[in-house]
C-alpha cells in the first residue's frame, strides 16, 4: 500500500486540566495530526501502539479514511496537561501512562513519501528506528519525543544525547521556540535553526505562540496564528507540522507555510483536531 505520509507515534489518551476542571480526551501526533493532514487531502496511515481496551478509540481517526496499524500495549500512553484560562501558553505536563518502544517489527509493509516520527515522550523510538525509516525515505521528525524525558510523573525537558547522529537522517525537522533554544544554546530563532540545518536536516518547522517559521535553504517563511480563542491550544504543534508536511507534497514551502498557519488557527479555537475544509483554510490565507 502507497501513502502521503505514515505516521508513527503514540495514540494517547490525555487529562486535559483547565482552572481545576479536567476531561479524559484523546491526543497524540497521530491522533491531532493525522486528522489534519487528511483533511488536506493527504493519503495517510498511523502506526501506534496503546493498550487492547483503547483500540474503540482509533474508530474516530479510521471514519476519517486514516489507515490504521495499532499494536498492543500493557498501558495506553497519557500525559495530564494543567492550564490556567487566563494564559493558555503555559502549561504543566505530568505522566499518566506509557505504551513502550515501538519495534521494528511492528513496521507495516506499506511505503510513503514521507514517513513522519511523532513521539510524544522519549522512549518511543530509538537511533535504530530512526535510521530504518530514513532508508526507505524521507523522514519527518518532531524533536519533542526526543527532548520530553519521563522522571517519575514529571516530564523533563532534556538536550537530545544523540541528536547528532540522529538528525543527519531528517529531512523535516519539527521544533518549538523552547526546544530550538534548549538544543542550540540560542536565544535567536535564525541562528538556532541554521545551526540544527547543519546536522543535516533540509527544512525546519518552527512553532511558537504567535506562529510558524521555516527555515529552507537560507530561505525563511513566516505566518502568524490568528486565533480568537485558545480553548484548542492541546495539538497545536502537532497539526502545525502535520499540516505544514500534507501541503510541502505539492507545494512551495512558503505556502505550505500559510497553509498551515491557517490550520493552526483554526484549531486552536475548539478542541479537538482539526476538521474544516480547505474553502476555510483559503478564506482565512486572504485576511493573513
């Protein structure tokens, strides 16, 4: 089977806390992002792994026309994201549960044009996962599997020890402002993403509050986050780049930048992925 993109990650099932208030939803890359993706016309599957009870909840990315390839976990994985209403921005990230290292025999025989590497904790992927997918093509990274170490409950930020090896085989790397810091030691967007280029990766996603940039061969694209509300501030990063990624297929990575800026926007002021049209995308693109 041919795809766009096949994702692999971790489906999680997430407590989402607001002012004290919480709710059990679903989340994950290849939950928010697959959705996404798929509503921009991409081909897409996810591989994941989560515990046999969970699998009733992959049904919602299935009626979306995403194929689906789930292995069994012992747990489903989870984390409890605390926010205050008054500062959606921040937040305060706990463990609730973690599905193991996805195996190299759980890879379906299916190819793809891209192949896109979402964790969401560390410990999902190995080097060794990494440079297998890369042999069979472009790989799409989001570095914040990579950087979010489980210590107890706490998630830890924590610099990447193999990110020089690892990056040499991505082609589109995803990082947020934070993260880019925390790997290059720099405080200053453009020199933090010329420095990650140089370990190899083509193109960089960068997302922050106010919205994407790219950097691409010397190149930089921007696009603001417009967003009215932030009641959907769960998944931004993750739709960003996956929408970014369903666009870049065909298009220029300027307006695959525009594309998923508008996306981004969009989701941001409802819970839950992304699931509106591409008239309202280009409706929004024309106010930008």
């Amino acid at each position: 089977m041919a795809y766009d993109i096949v994702m692999f990650g971790h489906f999680a099932r997430d407590r989402n806390m607001v002012d004290g208030h919480g709710r059990i939803e679903s989340g994950g890359a290849v939950y928010f992002g697959s959705i996404a993706a798929r509503r921009l016309g991409a081909r897409v599957a996810i591989v994941t792994r989560l515990h046999p009870d969970d699998f009733p909840y992959l049904d919602e990315v299935k009626h979306e026309g995403i194929d689906v390839f789930a292995h069994p976990a012992p747990q489903t994985s989870g984390i409890e994201n605390t926010y205050n209403s008054a500062d959606m921005e921040r937040r305060v990230c706990k463990l609730l549960g973690f599905a193991g290292a996805m195996r190299l025999a759980e890879i379906p025989n299916v190819t793809a044009r891209i192949y896109a590497l979402t964790p969401i904790i560390a410990g999902e992927f190995d080097l060794t996962f990494l440079k297998t997918m890369a042999a069979r093509g472009p790989v799409a990274l989001d570095v914040q599997g990579f950087v979010r170490v489980p210590h107890g409950r706490d998630l830890i930020s924590h610099a990447w020890d193999e990110m020089a090896e690892g990056l040499r085989h991505v082609t589109y790397l995803k990082v947020d402002r934070a993260e880019a810091e925390l790997l290059t030691g720099e405080t200053d967007l453009a020199r933090a993403a010329h420095q990650l280029a140089a370990y190899g990766p083509r193109e960089i996603v960068l997302t922050q509050s106010s919205g994407v940039t790219v950097f691409v061969d010397g190149h930089v694209y921007t696009a603001p986050f417009m967003s009215r509300a932030l009641a959907g501030r769960t998944g931004r990063g993750d739709t960003c780049f996956l929408s970014y990624l369903a666009w870049r297929l065909d298009h220029s990575p300027g307006e695959a930048a525009r594309v998923a800026a508008a996306v981004t926007t969009l989701k941001q002021e409802r819970p839950g992925p992304w699931r509106g049209s591409l008239a309202e995308v280009e409706t929004l693109i024309a106010r930008m």
